[in-house]
C-alpha cells in the first residue's frame, strides 16, 4: 500500500483531526474534508459559480451532496446522539472500466494517426497525451496521483469518519474482538477499503487485530447472501428489454437528442473529421476521469455548459433505468442490504455499533430504489432534460460516494415536543442530509425507527421475493446473513 505515503497522510490527517476536535459540533465538516489541493473547485452552495464537478454523473471525483438536503448540515440535533452506523459506500476514484477505456484509446489514437493538427475546441489534442501511460494495466485501478486520487480520498474518508464517529469505537480495550467491515471482491473495492480501514481503524488494524476485512465473492452462486446482487440475479442479467440492458437502451434513446449536434460542431471546426455519438460522448467521459488522475481536464472546456447538463441527464437516465427506480428488478435486488441493516437497527448498538460496506454504484443504487429515498413523481424522460428530478448520480453516486444510516438515539429536549423523543433514523447521503419521503417526521427531519421498520417491510412487499424475481434455485441463498460482527447479538 505504500508505507510512506500512508505515514505521511497520518500525520497531515492528525494534525487536521485535532483542529476538527476543537471545532464546534454544528461546523460544518464536509467544507474542509476530505484533504482536498485544489481549492478553485471546492463547492459552494450559495455561489453561482459552474461547477463541473457536479455534471459527471458519478465518472468523477467525490462531491458533497448540496441539493435537495435538510437544512443545518451535519449537525446532530439537539438532544441526540448517534449510536450506530450503516454504511455502503462506493470505491474510490478510478481509471475507465475496460470497456470504456478501450474506446477513449481508439478515438485517441484514431484522431493521433491521421497526423493532422485539431482546430477549434479541439486544438488542444495537438499537445495532449492520454492521461495514462499503461491503460490496460490501470484500467478499473484506483487513481494514485492528484488531488483526487481514489487511494486519498478513502484514506481521507476514513480519518474524517473516525474524527466524525470516535465514540462509537473504541481502540483501547485490550485485546477485543475485531471489528469486520466488507468488501465485494473487485481490486478497487478492495483497496477502497484497506485505504479507509487505514484511516479509520489505523495503519496497523490488521497486525494488531483491532479490525478485519472481510472479502464478499461476487460469484452468481451467492445469491443474495451478496454486496453485489446485480451479479447474481438470473433473470435481470439475461432479459434483454427490462433487466440490466434497459440502461442502455434509454441512454442511447435519449444521447441520440444531443450528441449528434456537438459531433457536427466538432466537425465542422475539422473538416475531413467524422465523430460518431459514442465517440464524442467518451470525450465528454474522459473529463471526469482525467480529472481523477491529473486533477483537470482541458476535455471539460470542450463542451458548453448547456451540453454538460444533457450529458449529466444521460447518465441519470442510465443509472435510473439500469439499476434505479426505472428498472422492475432493482427493488428487489436493493431490498437484500437494505433488510438486513434495518433489522440491525432495531437491535441498536449490541449488534455492533458500526458497519461498514464497500461495493459499486450498480448495487449502492438498487439500495436505494428499494428505500425510495430518490423516488421521482415520474419515470425519466428520454425526449427532454427533466430538470426538476431528485435522482442526480452525480450527487448520489460519484466516485467514493456513501450512504450512511445513522441511527439516532434522542431525550425529551426541553426543545421538543413528545413525539421527538425515542430512536430515530437519518440518511447521510454525501455528508447531505436527506429526509426519507413520507418519513420524517423526527429531529432533523429523521425518520422513527417503528415507522422505517414498517416502510422497510412495505418496499420488501413491493419488490418481491429476491430467489423468485431473480429465478434462482430453491437452494440459492434468499438473503443477506453475513453482517455481523463476533461477540455481539446477532440477527437471524
């Protein structure tokens, strides 16, 4: 992992983490972690300044959620405290997936080779060297460089979460059992975690057996016993009009409203030139993942701000129909996680107080389509930016994006009334705040554990049966059994 590198982040998060001690509970955190150089693209709520960190659809470096959220940031309500947490996050900043990559080469190469000299928007190309120097072997890698770099960001995640949630581990008890958190079983979702673990549990949570990480297969036979049900769920994967493929289809659907006018553009800038859409849309993916890596990208000013919000929407539609709210399996596959934390909640804290999961946004959105806590009035349109929608990807899965349930514990305040009272439960989206639809009728706009519970329970109906929806066998696994933690009461 880099000895020297992770000694020298200690101490810069060190130093960092008692200035946060001394701060006040309602300061606001996420405004100055994680670690962050470049401080021309921190995003503030209140400046109209563009941002484009916000338009990648999840293909760029972790942002706080801003829209949407309950007012007052972070802040526990008064009169509360937090006794157990739920996380699944999403790995770090990465290279491209194979796939993806495997197309910005080719168009690289293709325009490299013709020899000519770009114009216009394009001009840049002449003196610009893909932002790799072995692709194949950092494809789908954390990014190792910049200020973005995913192996950063977690280690930084991990600090930030211990200042965050100190009591609620404890490091100096002798000899305790060690606290598991989960990966699936990908390389990046795998260093995401050991670079968080580092940060969170200490450098040496494994030697001194304080923590472990425990690897999830992400094999088909699993089942649902599973962070990643996407993989394992039969039917989504093989039907070709509303499984996983459906994604794809309303992405192409809708990208044919706009690509071909910014290949034209392009075009006409060089002529001789032809793009086709798949093309220029991996131009405008290569901004955020040259990003990750070099910190900035010339791609992004190729496009128009207006074009950026459209490829923006493309990625919410693809998101929202592969695996989201759009997609007739996702309930079902998102409920599994989702089941399982719920019923550790109502345990409370001798469960464990703290659960950590790491996966992909494949299976971080599945969760949260079987929550509703990004449900739209309407299915997305694919003729039209539907500018009003909650689901935003760029928001609710960028890359090192977490979802937290953090379970509230809250006296009768002299500043609340009766029903303020008892355990509740927020949803930390991002270092956002959210209010569950429906459900949120506690401090802070959290929502009552009996009534999650009951919400909980309704989604399940809604959604159906994991081994039936999916057509797995009667002896695959119809739920998720292996968040636990030894020594602690366990939930059947």
């Amino acid at each position: 992992m880099g000895v020297y590198f992770l000694l020298a982040l200690s101490f810069f998060c060190f130093a960092a983490s008692i200035l946060l001690l001394l701060l006040p509970q309602s300061f606001p955190l996420h405004l100055i972690l994680p670690f962050k150089f470049v401080k021309q693209q921190e995003t503030d709520k209140l400046s109209a300044q563009w941002n484009i960190l916000y338009h990648l659809g999840g293909n760029g470096p972790w942002i706080p959620k801003i829209d949407g959220v309950v007012d007052g940031g972070i802040a526990i309500p008064n009169g509360c405290k937090i006794d157990m947490i739920h996380m699944m996050s999403r790995h770090g900043e990465r290279y491209p997936t194979q796939n993806a990559g495997a197309r910005m080469i080719a168009l690289v190469e293709r325009i490299k080779s013709t020899g000519r000299k770009m114009k216009g928007a394009l001009t840049f190309m002449n003196n610009w060297d893909y932002f790799s120097h072995a692709p194949h072997q950092h494809f789908e890698q954390l990014t190792t460089t910049g200020p973005y770099a995913g192996t950063l960001e977690a280690f930084g995640t991990g600090v930030k979460f211990r200042t965050r949630y100190h009591h609620l581990w404890n490091d100096t008890t002798p000899h305790p059992p060690p606290t598991i958190f989960w990966a699936s079983e990908a390389d990046r979702v795998v260093d995401t975690a050991k670079y968080f673990g580092a940060g969170f549990f200490g450098l040496d949570y494994e030697q001194s057996g304080r923590a472990k990480l425990e690897i999830i297969s992400e094999a088909a036979d699993k089942g649902g016993n599973t962070l990643t049900p996407g993989d394992t769920c039969t039917k989504y994967l093989e039907d070709q009009e509303t499984g996983r493929s459906l994604g794809e289809q309303m992405l192409f659907k809708y990208s044919s409203t706009y690509l071909p006018v910014i290949a034209k553009r392009l075009e006409e800038e060089n002529p001789g030139f032809e793009f086709t859409d798949s093309e220029v849309f991996s131009m405008q993916e290569m901004c955020g993942f040259e990003t990750t890596v070099r910190g900035s990208s010339k791609w992004c000013n190729v496009f128009s701000q207006d074009e950026w919000l459209k490829f923006e929407y493309a990625r919410d539609v693809i998101h929202f129909y592969r695996a989201g709210p759009g997609n007739p399996y996702a309930m079902a596959m998102g409920w599994l996680w989702l089941n399982a934390t719920a019923n550790l909640i109502q345990k409370g804290p001798e469960a464990g107080p703290v659960f950590l999961s790491f996966g992909h946004d494949g299976d971080i959105i599945p969760m949260l389509a079987a929550l509703g806590l990004f449900d739209d009035k309407k299915k997305l349109p694919i003729d039209e930016v539907y500018t009003n929608r909650r689901w935003r990807t760029s928001q609710i899965v960028p890359m090192g994006g977490r979802i937290l349930l953090e379970r509230m514990v809250c006296s009768a305040d002299p500043s609340h009334d009766d029903s303020q009272a008892g355990v509740f439960i927020r949803f930390n989206v991002n270092d956002g705040i959210v209010a569950l639809p429906g459900c949120d009728s506690g401090p802070g706009e959290s929502c009552p554990l009996d009534k999650l519970m009951a919400h909980v329970a309704e989604r399940g109906s809604m959604g159906g049966d994991f081994r039936k929806t999916c057509g797995l066998p009667e002896w695959a696994p119809d739920r998720l059994t292996f968040l636990r933690q030894p020594g602690r009461v366990h939930v059947a």
